[in-house]
C-alpha cells in the first residue's frame, strides 16, 4: 500500500501505462523550474549585455576639419559645384536643400545658423524608454545646443539612428505633415500614442537624416495631409508585419516607420527598400525614392553606412 501511495499509473501516448514515482515527479518539476530561472537569467543577461553593446554604436559626429566662412558663397547670385561642395560639407545641406532655401529672405542667415550648429558638440543623455529601451538625447543647456533643421515640406522624412533596445539600434523616423508650420508626426514609444509634434523633437537628436521623396509634390501633400488626419492617436506596437498584417485598412497599431510608411502605402507607395515584414528607418533610407537634404551628426561622406 505504502508504495501505491508513492506512485501514479498515467497513460502513455501508445495506449500502456507509465509508473512515475512521486519523488520523481517532484524532482522533474524542480528541474524544469531551474531550468526556467535559468533561461530567465541568462536573457536578461544577454538583453542587458546587448544594452552594453549597442551604446557603442550610436553614431554622433562633428566635422574633424576648420570651419570656414561661407559668406561670400551664400551672397553670390550663381554657384558652382564647388560652392555646392563646400556648403555640403560645412553644413551637412545638400544642393536639393540649399537650392530649396536660396529664395528666402532668411536663407544666408539660416545657413550660418545651420553651419555653426553642424559644427558644435554637446554632451549627450541617455533616456529609458522601457525594459531595455533606450534613447540618446543632446543635453540641451542654451537654445544654441538645439540643432537647425533645414526649411521643411509635406512629405518629408527625418530618419535618426539614436534609439535602441537591447541588441537592436533600431532608430527613430517621422514625417513632415506641415511644412510650413514645422509639424511632424511621430510613434515615439511604447505607451504613447502617435501624436503631431513640432520638429523640435528631432533638434535634440544627436544624428539625424532629413530625406525628401522624389514624388509629385501633389501626392506628398496629399500623403501629409491624409496622415494628419487619420494617424494620430494609434498605438504603439513594434510588431506590425510580425504578428499582424503590415498593412491593414483598419490599422490600430504602429511605430515610428511603420507609420511613415504606411501613410505613403495607402497611396500604393512603398517606401520600404527590402520589403520586409518590419519596416526600419534604415530602410526608408535606403530607399529609391529618397533624396537627402540634409545631415546632421553623421559623417557627410558616408551618411548612414
């Protein structure tokens, strides 16, 4: 009877029966409990490790050459490639974005902002976001530490490599809705909802990339306009295209590219340069579609690579 006590008869998947003593079903549930603390420590281990590993990638740089006076450049009625040159790389502007600025009134005084701002280095903050997730930030102590962000349009793209989670710098995008106004529309985190934000949001970045869709102006603005309208207030979620269709006309749930990206889907655009099921910033800028108008905090001459 003792030994009954001690044993339980189950049914195997063959039809027959299996004893398993007690005492034994206790120490294999004490295994299978170990081996799960375990696992539990090595991942948090791992993920923090990866924590490590992925604050030193962020790129943030500032040029390693002399600033020199582009004034006598920015006053001239015509320029050439060199003057196209040197602006690019005293200014992280591009011919696109110098020429999209040459007719303002403001554009000497601007580029001369933009210049000095290109030049200057901060400290950098690092901000947590969630379990693992983290964001570098300038530190921000005057109004000259923001960055200038060139003159924006509809549509435009800003694209930044300065988030991460664990092993993944992943980055950060948004899209231009008002130009005029400076608005952009971003998913910023988990627990926030996509929301319009002034441009500023990005001049505290410590890289950034501002692209410009080789698209009829008239899409763009339609393209800004519907996302004004209909992509605020989604959730944040990393994993559309993951556990759930990439695109989907009733869409709930986003983040920072995937919402970039979907507002230029809805009009058959796609801007995702692999087509993946998870849309990063890298990919938006990689994709055929864009043009650079300015950089800021990355190398001019490598950019993004």
């Amino acid at each position: 009877m003792r030994k009954n006590n001690r044993e339980k008869r189950i049914k195997s998947c063959a039809g027959g029966e299996i004893t398993v003593k007690k005492g034994k079903k206790k120490k294999i549930l004490l295994a299978v409990f170990l081996a799960l603390v375990f696992l539990a420590y090595f991942f948090v281990g791992m993920a923090g490790v990866g924590v490590m590993y992925t604050e030193k990638t962020l790129r943030y740089w500032t040029p390693d050459y002399k600033m020199v006076d582009i004034s006598p450049i920015l006053e001239k009625e015509t320029l050439t490639k060199e003057d196209y040159d040197i602006l690019y790389r005293q200014t992280g502007v591009t011919k696109l974005g110098v020429d999209s600025m040459r007719a303002q009134s403001y554009f000497a005084g601007k580029m001369l902002d933009i210049q000095e701002s290109f030049f200057r280095r901060r400290d950098l903050v690092v901000e947590n976001f969630g379990p693992f997730c983290y964001s570098e930030m300038m530190d921000i102590q005057s109004y000259k530490d923001y960055s200038v962000v060139a003159d924006l349009r509809d549509g435009d793209i800003l694209v930044s490599n300065s988030m991460r989670v664990s092993w993944w710098r992943f980055g950060h995008s948004a899209l231009v809705v008002n130009g005029q106004s400076r608005l952009i529309l971003e998913a910023m985190e988990p627990g926030l909802k996509s929301m319009v934000n002034y441009v500023n949001t990005f001049e505290v970045r410590p890289n950034f990339i501002l692209l410009r869709p080789k698209i009829d102006e008239k899409i763009k603005k339609e393209v800004a306009s519907y996302a004004f309208d209909n992509l605020r207030g989604l959730e944040y979620n990393l994993y559309p295209g993951v556990f759930s269709p990439k695109f989907e006309e009733n869409i709930t749930k986003t983040h920072c590219s995937h919402v970039v990206w979907y507002a230029y889907k809805k009009f058959n655009i796609d801007i995702d340069s692999n087509g993946g099921g998870i849309v990063t910033p890298e990919d938006i800028y990689n994709s055929e579609y864009m043009e650079v108008v300015q950089v800021f905090g990355l190398n001019p001459d490598t950019l993004w690579g």
